[in-house]
C-alpha cells in the first residue's frame, strides 16, 4: 500500500509513519524539520519500508501540489 503523511517528523504523524512502515507499506513523508523528520524516514526504513520523504510547509500550496505530484 502507498501512504502520504504529512507533519511526520513528530507526534501522530511520526506514529503514524512508523505503524505504516511495520505493515511493509511504501511511505511518502514530509515535515517541515529536517532533522526529525530524516529521523522517521530512518527508523521507518529499519522497519522495513521504503521512504521516500520531503521538507515541506503544508500551508504552501504550490509545493503540497508538486510533492503530491511526485507522489504519484
């Protein structure tokens, strides 16, 4: 299954990208704190799934649109 989950670098977020990762999904991650959020792309991959993540402010429209995009 592919998941997108935004604000991943902490909170629900984080748990919900590590709970995603144990059941093997493919995880498109973003957050706006870097390093927490390479952090949780780590511990997700040690899990066993394949991430791929991005430094985002989901208030920037443009750059939610051109993310999700890539998503695809």
């Amino acid at each position: 299954m592919n998941t997108i989950i935004t604000g991943a670098s902490s909170g629900i977020g984080e748990a919900l990208s590590i709970e995603a990762a144990k059941r093997g999904d493919k995880l498109f991650i973003c957050a706006r704190n870097a390093q927490r959020l390479e952090k949780v792309a780590m511990s997700c991959r040690e899990a066993g799934a394949e991430v791929t993540y991005e430094i985002i402010d989901v208030t920037d429209k443009e750059a939610v649109a051109k993310w999700l995009e890539k998503c695809e």
